[in-house]
C-alpha cells in the first residue's frame, strides 16, 4: 500500500512540474525565496536579479575596471597630437632661451611669431629623410625667407635633438650679422614649428624705409600685412613640399601664434600706401588653430589658408578684412 502511495506522489509531481512549464512557457524565470522559480513581472524585480549577478562576481568586475583606469591606452590619434603639442611647446621654449642669451633692442621673448604644422596620421620617416626633403626644397618653396631655411656650411646647420621621445632637427639662428632671429624643428614625425622675429622690427626694414622718405619707422610697434601675408605663403609653400616630398594627402593640422601685438598698428613700408585711421592692436597674443588638406596647400588655392592665418590676427586691430581675393592682390604686387 505504501508503495502505490508513493508512485501516486511522483506521478502527480511529474504532472505539476510539466502543468507549470505550460503555463509559464515563455517567460523569463529567476529564482526567489523558497524551492520555486517564477517569472519576472517588474522593473523592480530585474534590478534585483542585476544587483545580485554583480554582488557574486565583485572581484573580477572591479579587477577590470582597475586595470583599465590604471593603464590607459591611448590611440594613435591622442600620441600624435601630443607629438605636435610637444614640438611646438619645446620650440616656443626655445626661442625664449635664446631671446634672455642673445638681447636684442625689442622684446623677443614677447615679440615673436610661431608657425606650426603636422601631416596628421603619417607614417615616421628618419631624420636622414627629413634632411633630404629640405634639401630638394624648390627655390619657389623658399620664398625667400627663414622658415626651415639651413646653410650646412655655417654653424647653423641643423642638429639631432630628441624632445618627448622622438627624434627631430633643428637649427637656432642668433646671428648678430643679421636681426631676424628663428628657431625651428622638425620631427619624425613630420610635426614643424618655428618660432621668429617680425620683419618689421628689423634695421633692414627700418633703414629701407627711413632711406626712402623723411618718415620714421619705430621697431616693435608696426604690423606690416603684405608681410606677414608672403611669409605665411613661404610656410605654407614649404609644408605643401614636404606632404609632397612623402607622399602625404591627407589631413594638415596648422597653428600659428602671433605675440607681442599690443600696440602695433598697421602700416606699409610701401611708399604711397597710408592707412587712414590708426589700427592699432589692444590684445596681446592670438593663436590660430585650423586642419586643412595637403591638396588645398597648391600654390593656386592656398590663398585661402593664407587669409585664415592672417585676418584672425588683423581683426583685433580692426583694419581692412583680409580674405583670399586679397590675399592674391598682395601677392602680385610684392
């Protein structure tokens, strides 16, 4: 009798246990308090089941948000901005070194322009090739002025220097023959700043000037445009060699600093050219950062980028607008 009674009680679990399924059938089923399993019916109810999955596997969740919080990994793009930061940062520094060893009779720890520029996402090359990529620099890419300008047969020709890890050349030009001072770098990486005086704070400029005319021509206190708009068409000239020297045609990263503005107001070494209000500069710095395409660099359409260096500058003095029309006109004529 006992054994009949105890098959009834298994038969009779089996069928409860399958009436159960088919009633639940498609629900999610999570533990609760006793031996049965019931279905989720609120949002409350799923954050317990969450708060209990990381209660039970504490240890290996903290474990990898450690690890992750201690050893960050930085991408490609975060190591060569930092790159670029790092010359530019160095070069400035340097040029201020230079500007306490070597006085002059304006301020050039404060009066100087920097220019900076990085082949974003190129590939390293050596410091041999960045040498012979200056050197086959055409005479057009030169334009005449500083800007990663060497003589190998004076003392300033360009040196190794390592700065953040990577290596670069670079040359620092503090000839007393001549009063335009420059440093300049350029690394493996392809990241090139220079930091130099304003042509306008030259004895050149002022003698050309003075020699011309009965005018007078105070050093530190003038912003020539036509100037400052055919050296910003060297550097962009010279990195439009470079991206083509390496084959680069992608994105170009530009920075160019302006200091020691405060005060300068605009005028020409040009005779027969006046401005007609004083446009005189009340801030004393402004930096321009913008990215371009290598192909936008070319010698017919670099206007533009020329203008996007110079009017940010020439605005805080309020003079004419300089736009890519301009831009051109300055060029013909100089």
């Amino acid at each position: 009798m006992w054994h009949i009674t105890s098959l009834r009680k298994k038969e009779w679990t089996r069928r409860r246990t399958r009436a159960h399924a088919r009633r639940y059938k498609g629900y999610t089923l999570h533990p609760q308090a006793g031996p049965v399993s019931a279905p989720i019916e609120s949002p409350d109810e799923w954050q317990d089941v969450i708060r209990r999955c990381v209660l039970s596997d504490k240890a290996s969740l903290l474990g990898a948000l450690s690890t992750m919080i201690e050893q960050p990994r930085p991408t490609p793009e975060t190591v060569e901005e930092s790159v670029f930061e790092a010359d530019f940062e160095h070069t400035v520094g340097k040029w201020k070194e230079e500007a306490q060893e070597h006085p002059y009779e304006v301020d050039l720890s404060n009066c100087f322009v920097g220019y900076g520029f990085h082949l974003v996402d190129a590939e390293p090359v050596t410091t041999d090739q960045i040498t012979e990529c200056l050197r086959q620099r055409p005479h057009d890419a030169r334009g005449g002025h500083v800007f990663f300008e060497s003589n190998y047969n004076t003392p300033y020709r360009p040196f190794v220097i390592e700065v953040a890890g990577h290596h670069g050349l670079e040359v620092h030009v503090n000839t007393t023959d001549f009063d335009h001072r420059a440093v300049w770098r350029l690394s493996e990486w392809l990241s090139g700043t220079e930091a130099i005086s304003y042509w306008e704070d030259t004895a050149r400029i002022k003698e050309a000037v003075e020699h011309r005319s009965s005018l007078t021509w105070e050093r530190g206190q003038h912003i020539w445009i036509a100037q400052q708009i055919s050296y910003a068409n060297s550097f962009l000239a010279t990195v439009k060699h470079i991206a083509d020297y390496f084959d680069f045609t992608g994105d170009v990263r530009i920075r160019v600093l302006f200091s020691g503005l405060s005060g300068r107001n605009l005028r020409s070494t040009n005779i027969g050219v006046y401005y007609s209000m004083d446009y005189r500069a009340r801030q004393n710095t402004k930096q321009i950062d913008f990215v371009l395409k290598a192909s936008d660099l070319a010698a017919e359409t670099r206007s533009s980028a020329i203008a996007s260096i110079i009017q940010p500058m020439n605005k805080l003095t309020q003079g004419p607008v300089v736009n890519a029309e301009s831009v051109v006109r300055s060029l013909r004529a100089n």
